[in-house]
C-alpha cells in the first residue's frame, strides 16, 4: 500500500509539473492553445495570471516530493499538501472546468486514500 501510495503521489506530482510548464511556458503557444481552447489574443491577455497560476501548482509539486523524500517521516507534509490538491482541483473544476475533477481531484483523492489507508 505505500509503495501504492507513493507512485500515485508522484504521478500527481508530475502531473503538477507539467501544468507548470503549461502554464508557465507554453501558455501562448500552439500547444498551450490547443490544450487551453484559446485564442491566442486571449492568452496574451492572460499570460500573467497562468504563470501566477502555474508557479502555484510547481509548490503544490515542491510540497509532494518534499514529503517523498522525507519516507514515512513526511507523511504529514503528503496529506496537507495532495489536501491542498485536491481543495484546489475541486474550486477549479467549480470555476473554471469540470475537466480538473478528473485531472487534479481525482489523482489526488486516489493518493490521499491509499496514504491514510495503509
């Protein structure tokens, strides 16, 4: 089960760093269009805010391999921060897509789960 655990926790780490680099770097670029469903206009205008976001989703990944590194020790810092992931998740699958339920909530609600399990 914590082996389980942790390879969730670092799939939803990765997943985190690479909405980072989406939103960080690819954000008005073809890809990040195509990914997004924006006009390149309207990534322009948002630029500054999808780097904002994604710096925030590069701690949320910080935070997970922090508390891998730590082993059992860190388990703590896992659960406040896939918490974190997930809180977040649902506010965006609230706000701005359903498509973040499935793609940050749930990951993390799985991790979460075989962390408390154990």
């Amino acid at each position: 089960m914590i082996m389980t655990a942790n390879i969730l926790i670092g799939l939803v780490a990765f997943l985190h760093i690479y909405f980072l680099v989406l939103e960080m770097f690819l954000w008005d670029k073809p890809y990040g269009l195509k990914t997004f469903g924006q006009t390149l206009e309207a990534a322009k205008a948002s630029k500054t805010l999808a780097m904002s976001q994604g710096l925030y989703n590069g701690f949320l990944a910080a935070g997970l391999i922090w508390g891998l590194i730590l082993g059992e020790s860190g388990e703590a810092i896992k659960i406040f921060f896939l918490c974190c992931v997930i809180v977040a998740g649902i506010f965006g699958g609230m706000t701005a897509s359903r498509k973040i339920l499935y793609f940050q909530a749930l990951p993390a609600v799985l991790a979460l789960g075989f962390v408390v399990v154990k």
